[in-house]
C-alpha cells in the first residue's frame, strides 16, 4: 500500500487500513495504546512511519484472533474482566503477546514493569495483572498440547 512518507503506521493502519484496533493516545509514544507488534516485538506505531514497516512483519489486535477464536490472551481478559472502557486494552494486549512470547512464565513484577508503558485510566490494573498471569498459563498448558 502506497502512503505518504510522513504518515505514522498508527494513522495508515487506523485510517487507510480500516484496522480501529489500534488507537491514537498521545501521539508520542507514552500510553501504549497504538502498540503493534513488528517482527513479533512491541512497537508504538505512532512513533513509526509507516514506510519504516515496509517488508516487516505487522500484527495488531485483530491479527491475534477473532469473534469466533479468541486468542487465550483475550480470552483471559475477558475471563477476568481485565477490560474496562477498552482504549487501552488493545496496545495492552499486543503487548503481553509479544511479551509473553520472549517469557512465558513472567513474575508479578515482570508483569508490571512490561505493562509500565500502557496508561489505563479505568483501572488500579490488578485485573490486567492477573489476565497475563491467566495467558501466561493458557499458552503453557496450549504449547504443551499442541
């Protein structure tokens, strides 16, 4: 897809694309709420122009699963209502994929200090703490099975 030099990935993926899932927050890289991941690493897309992307790898939360599929990572926010008013949730859970990725078996500190860079204003994030805690077992025991 042709897109001006000087557009962000979040405004091509958000606006050209279609992909709502992931959200403008601040612009500058602090909320965490563009999170995509590239080249299966957590990336704020407003901070990444978009012909930057050309020939990497790009996943954002609608490329983890579906209405049908839920990814185990949504799933267990869901199971644990991890989600509040959902802004953030999406660059939340992009996060905790590539996370969980490099570390399947991350502490409650890991937790938080990965999740450091996604802003939430609903929430004290414990039940976000928790739903990573819940993926994390989820993927264990999937990567077992599969």
């Amino acid at each position: 897809m042709r897109t001006a030099p000087n557009k962000s990935l979040c405004d091509l993926l958000h606006d050209e694309m279609g992909l709502t899932g992931t959200k403008k927050g601040c612009d500058t890289g602090e909320c965490g709420a563009c999170t995509v991941l590239i080249d299966g690493r957590p990336v704020a897309s407003c901070l990444v122009l978009a012909p930057q992307a050309n020939g990497h790898e790009v996943t954002t939360i609608e490329g983890l699963g579906d209405d049908v599929n839920l990814h185990p990572i949504q799933d267990a926010f869901l199971e644990l209502d991890g989600v509040q008013c959902g802004y953030c949730i999406p660059g939340m859970i992009v996060t905790v994929a590539g996370i969980l990725r490099d570390n399947p078996d991350p502490t409650e500190a890991e937790i938080r200090r990965y999740l450091s860079g996604n802003l939430c204003r609903c929430t004290g994030y414990q039940q976000q703490v928790d739903a990573v805690k819940l993926a994390a077992k989820k993927l264990r025991e999937h990567r077992k099975t599969a």
